[in-house]
C-alpha cells in the first residue's frame, strides 16, 4: 500500500474514477505503525495498515469502507516492542462519535446534504438580536435532554420573538448525556443525545428559512478534562513529564482551572483548530462564532496584566480571524475575553486580535448592581451612565451587552437569575417584575448587540442547570412580558421606521439625577425624523406626571413605548408617559425641553 494523495483529514469517503470508499488520515508523529480498524475490517488491526507520510502523518485509501462504518485507530508507539499492548484511539477529526458508549467510536460521514435552493443573507451586524441558549435544557420532556429536533421544533416561537440569531452553548460530544457543553474532547463531533450532523445542519436550514442566524459556542482555551484518555490525550504514546502529549503543551502552560490547554505553538495543532473553524463555516453553514475564555488563550494563567502571556495563542486568534474575514467576512466573531481589553477587537493589522465583538463585562455589572440594590438612595446612576456609555472602539457592532448569560445564572457557579436577585424569595413581585422589566428596556435601547438568555423573555426566575429545564408554562403566566420583549426587540430593530437611532453608535446621557435616580440619553444614528430616539428611566419607587428633561431637537415627540403599560402586566398601573412638545430654551445642555410623565421602575422610548 503507499500513503493517501487524496486531501482531508479525519474519514473523508471518496468517488471517483470509478473508485469509492473512504480515506483515513491522521497525525501521529511518534507512532511506529497505525492500523484503521472498523466495520470493514471486522475490527481486524492487521488488514488495513495506514502508510507514513513522513512528515507525521498517515494515511490510506480503504475501499472497503463506507459512509457509516464505526471504526478507530490503533496506533503503537516507536518506543514500544512486539509485546506492547496498542493504544486504540478515537479519530480527533471525527464528525460522529458515539461519546455516550464506553468504546467512543466513530462513524464515517459524507458531507451529502441536501440544502436545497434557498439562500440566507446574514442580517446586518448592528441589527443582531442574539438568543443564548442551551440545547438540552431549553426544550425537553420529563424523561429526556433537549435535542437538535426539539428545539427546531420551537424556531417558529423564536422567529415570533423577533430575534435574529441563536447563540448555541457548545454542541460538541461529551461524557454523559448532561453538561454545560465546556468540557468537551472531540471538537468536530456533536453530542450524540443531541442527534448527528444532518440534524445539525437541518437546524440551520430551518433557522435560515425563519431569517435567524446560527452562532456556534466555540472552546479552544482547553479540552476535557472527562474522556481526553480515549483520544486526544497522549494520542500516540508520547508524553514528556507524563503531560498530555503531541495535542498539548507539555509544560506549566499545560494547566488551566477548567481542563488542560491545548499547544497553540505547534502547527499541527494549530491547524486542528483551524480545521474545525473552517468545517462549522463551511460544512454547518454557521454564521458566527463566540469564542469561550480568550483571555486563557492569550495568557497561561487567564489575567490581563502580562504576566504568562502567550504570544502564540494570540497569533493563532489572529490568524483564525482573518481566515474567516478573507473567506466570509459576514460571519461574525465575538470574543468571552471578560477583561474589556480594547485589543481584542481592534484588527489584526493593528495588533490587535481581530475580533468582530466581544462580550462586554462592565456594562453587566454595573447595570446589574444598580438595579439589584435594594435601597432606592443607594443606586448610583453615575455607574449606569457609566455602563450604557462604554464601547469598546466607539463601536456598537464590538460590543454583545447582556443582563444575564449561562454563567450569570448558573447553578453550578451559585447564580441566580435578575428577578432572584433583585428580591430573593419573591422573584414574582411587582417589585422584581418592574426592575426587571426595566432592565430590558435598558437592554435595548442601549448601544450594543443585545442579548437574552433562554426564558428571560418570559420572567423565569432560579438558577439554571443543564440536567434541567426552563419553566415554559410561565410563557403563559407572563405572556405580557412576551409582549414587552417583543415590542422592545422591534423597536431596536426598528421595525416601524421610526427607532432607527437604536442600530446607530452615537449616545450622549444627557440627563442624570442621582438623587431621584432618573437617567435620559438621546440615541441616534444620522439624526432627524424616525432617526433621533430620547430614553427616559426611572430607577426609583416614584411617580411623576411631570418631569423636565432636556430634548436635542424642537417639535412633537411621541411615545413609542412605556414599559408601565398593563398591557405588560394586569398590576402595572399605565401611567402616561404621554407624547410631548418640545419647546426652545436650554435644559441638560441640550437647545430644547419638555415635560414627560413616567412611573416608577419604568422606562419610555420616545422619538419623532
């Protein structure tokens, strides 16, 4: 036999020239000999010797393999002698895993499915309305995880939020049924609970046909620890200081708090990571990444003050983000870095890493400690300017803002959910739905790409748990509160023609009283007509049929939305926040003013 000069990596059938069956590629540098051994073969290690390339690599042509035959490899060690036992290993590159049975083996997979004719136009980066969610936990029965199926099966829900992307916490194939999706060590693979390719690229299809994109939770920070033994650890035998071998750093940057950190120095790894960003593009049709923990990418010990960088994890971010800008530079690419490091998102050609987002940390928790202090007096409304003014390059589009995320209301990290926290043990008060509610209006109407978590939309309260599932019976209860984020989410995506200045970067706050803790900014885009957007929030237990703030231009304004309506909810109590003049003299530093109404806990949005 000699070695495969057929491309891929991984099982790729092939057809051609009258010829069919499957080539087995894979890296092992310090093999002494590796078998592929599946269905084909009937498990045997002795028919189908895979041949050295002599640059680390092996491979064959087997033509007795077929899309869908199990198979794995057995490699032995050039350090080992006859009496050796094999190290039989899972293909890294492998597509289908059956990661819930004790042998993990693969499965061959062919890239056949039938896409149809329709195409999708990824919406415009300032009009992301991004829906975080988690597979198993978001829509399943009593008896079983949530998978790709059900929750296609809720898409029509979603695209009747109005939502325009789905953020998937990780999919990747991991040990049991139940996880967050972090802990994963086959990254092309797709938890099996969930289904298999084709179920993952139906998702997409159907998400497409409702005009929502697919971003996919990516982790390369590192892998494991659960089931790293059966295929990337030591893979072939190798490992210096008992480490993990060709796939690791097999040094002090090896460790990190979650598993171990994969070598972002070795080339071969590097395009391993490579590889898997260009097969979810290509293969998946996903439409964007977020890229989990960046700043344990870029420094060994996950800080932001220099010590431990990592110079080659910094460059392999680089080099990935511009391999997606040069091929598909509408897919976007957000960083979790959490350090508001402006770097992140500045291009590559200024150093920078090349982001097209990042998740922004300040504005959460300054939001949050604001709206979850209990006393009125003690809000300070310096820090919520403070937060709803950064952005990170002066950029809406470089920044995901949130008031809640996995992590945020996990149950594992000890976290609850905004109502929770808010009034602990009485997340159903008016109380908490009013600051709640008031923090969605926030949310919205602040630059940045916002973004929900499953079931925020529809008050759920407690800690989430991936063994576990939201309360859907509270879209029900809350249906007002539907309404309220459908209406807030049309209006950021200007929906009616008349909220444009919501997918501009400019915001001036103009109105800040900290000792009635009423806040107003003016947000716009171009300006004038359907453009300018004034937002008024009343942090306080406080009503006022009249109250002066400043407006940056003359004439009529009307009142687009008021989250006090109770229509919203039977107890909220409709105060007007009635449409208004304004008229010329100075006030906020702004050439106009006017009076509005508003009630307490509550925001308006205003515009002409």
């Amino acid at each position: 036999m000699t070695h495969s000069v057929r491309k891929g990596m991984g099982s790729v059938p092939y057809s051609d020239n009258g010829n069919s069956g499957v080539t087995f590629r894979v890296w092992a540098p310090f093999a002494q000999s590796v078998a592929v051994a599946g269905d084909f073969n009937h498990w045997s290690t002795n028919q189908n010797q895979l041949v050295s390339e002599g640059n680390g690599y092996w491979s064959a042509d087997i033509a007795s393999a077929h899309k869908g035959d199990e198979y794995k490899f057995a490699i032995k060690n050039q350090n080992g002698n006859g009496s050796a036992p094999l190290i039989w290993k899972t293909d890294p590159y492998a597509k289908q895993v059956h990661d819930n049975d004790p042998n993990y083996n693969a499965v061959v997979v062919e890239d056949d499915f039938d896409w149809g004719s329709s195409t999708f136009k990824m919406p415009k980066w300032n009009e992301l309305v991004i829906y975080e969610l988690h597979v198993a936990s978001f829509n399943r029965d009593p008896h079983a995880p949530g998978n790709l199926n059900t929750l296609i099966s809720k898409l029509d829900y979603l695209a009747a939020l109005h939502i325009n992307a789905i953020l998937l916490l990780p999919v990747y194939g991991v040990a049991g049924p139940y996880s967050m999706g972090y802990n994963t060590a086959l990254p092309f693979d797709i938890e099996s609970t969930f289904g298999g390719p084709n179920e993952f690229k139906r998702l997409v299809k159907e998400a497409h046909q409702r005009g929502i994109a697919i971003i996919q939770d990516i982790v390369f920070n590192h892998f494991g620890p659960e089931d790293l033994d059966k295929c990337l650890w030591q893979f072939d035998g190798w490992s210096p200081h008992g480490k993990g071998g060709i796939y690791f750093y097999n040094n002090w940057k090896e460790k990190t708090a979650f598993g171990s950190r994969p070598d972002f120095g070795r080339g071969e790894v590097r395009q391993y990571l490579r590889d898997n960003i260009m097969m979810w593009m290509k293969e998946y049709r996903v439409d964007g990444f977020r890229f989990d923990s960046t700043v344990n990418i870029r420094n060994a010990y996950g800080n932001n003050n220099g010590y431990g960088d990592l110079p080659e994890g910094w460059s392999l971010m680089q080099w990935i983000n511009n391999e997606i800008h040069s091929r598909m530079p509408w897919k976007i690419s957000i960083a979790e870095d959490l350090q508001n490091n402006a770097c992140i998102t500045k291009d590559t050609d200024l150093n920078g890493a090349g982001f097209d987002s990042q998740w922004n940390s300040y504005y959460f928790h300054k939001l949050h400690d604001a709206l979850i202090t209990p006393k009125d007096e003690d809000r300070d409304m310096e820090g919520v300017k403070n937060a709803i003014s950064f952005l990170h390059d002066h950029q809406l589009t470089k920044n995901v803002i949130y008031i809640n995320n996995h992590d945020e209301c996990a149950k594992i990290n000890k976290k609850h959910r905004l109502p929770d926290n808010i009034w602990m043990g009485n997340a159903d008060s008016w109380v908490a739905r009013k600051r709640a509610t008031l923090a969605a209006g926030i949310l919205f109407t602040s630059p940045g790409i916002p973004m929900i978590f499953q079931g925020d939309e529809f008050f759920e309260w407690g800690q989430w748990a991936d063994n576990e599932s939201i309360d859907w019976s509270k879209r029900d209860k809350f249906f007002g509160i539907v309404n309220l984020y459908k209406t807030l989410i049309k209006l950021r995506r200007n929906w009616h023609n008349n909220t444009r200045g919501l997918k501009g970067d400019n915001i001036n706050v103009f109105h800040v009283n900290n000792t009635d803790k009423l806040i107003a900014y003016h947000r716009w885009n171009i300006g004038g007509k359907g453009d300018d957007v004034v937002v008024i929030a009343n942090f306080a237990n406080k009503r006022y049929s009249g109250y002066q703030i400043g407006f940056p231009k003359g004439g009529y304004w009307h009142v687009r939305f008021n989250s006090d309506w109770n229509g919203y909810s039977p107890d909220f109590s409709n105060t007007p926040g009635y449409n208004t003049m304004a008229h010329h003299g100075g006030a906020d530093n702004l050439n106009y003013h006017g009076n509005i109404g508003i009630a307490p806990y509550s925001l308006l949005i205003m515009s002409q």
